[in-house]
C-alpha cells in the first residue's frame, strides 16, 4: 500500500515538472510534426529523477537509524513524501499556468 501511493505521489509531483521543462523551449519539426525535439530536456529530468530518488533514499536511511516500528517508518516517510509532492505539484502548476497564460514560442526545425 505504501508503495503504490509513493509512486502515485512521484508520478503526479514529477509530471509537472516535465510539463514546465517541456514547455520553456518547445521545438517542433516540420517533417515530423508529433516528434519533438528536445534530447536535452530528457537528460535534465534524468537528472531531476536521481536526485529525487536519492532523496528518498537518505530520508529511508535517517528515518531508518531512528528505531520505529516499521508502520511508523514508513508512515513518516509517506507523510514527508507527500508534503514535499504537494510543495512541488503546486510550484510547477502555478509555473506552467503563468508560461500558458503568456504564451508559448514554438520554435520550428528543419
């Protein structure tokens, strides 16, 4: 159970922030309209991915070295990780509201 709504709250918090990276620089190209262009932004969420992944992995180690039984551990750690979902979902959802709001510049190649 706890893992299922740990990925929910990762899958729903990280989405956006693909949403908000991809719609900074959006590219298209002209022969394939449905393929967009941007190898880069892959390799930045990569990276944000990681780095929510070790995130998750120290929280596991410092709650760990704290004794608790293991409902409590992993009640902490689902409480933390949705409060740092929410935070996130929310930032990138008022991000991606604003940049619709202005506009988007599509950028096309080839």
């Amino acid at each position: 159970m706890f893992s299922v709504i740990t990925a929910f709250i990762t899958a729903m918090s990280l989405s956006l922030v693909g949403i908000n990276i991809g719609i900074n620089i959006p590219q298209i190209s002209k022969k394939h309209v449905n393929k967009r262009i941007s190898t880069g932004m892959s390799f930045v969420l990569m990276i944000i991915l990681s780095v929510f992944i070790v995130a998750v992995v120290m929280m596991q180690f410092i709650i760990g070295s704290m004794h608790l039984s293991i409902f409590a551990h992993f009640s902490i750690l689902v409480g933390s990780l949705t409060l740092f979902g929410l935070i996130i979902y929310f930032t990138m959802m008022k991000r991606c509201v604003e940049k619709y709001e202005q506009g988007l510049k599509i950028t096309i190649v080839d």
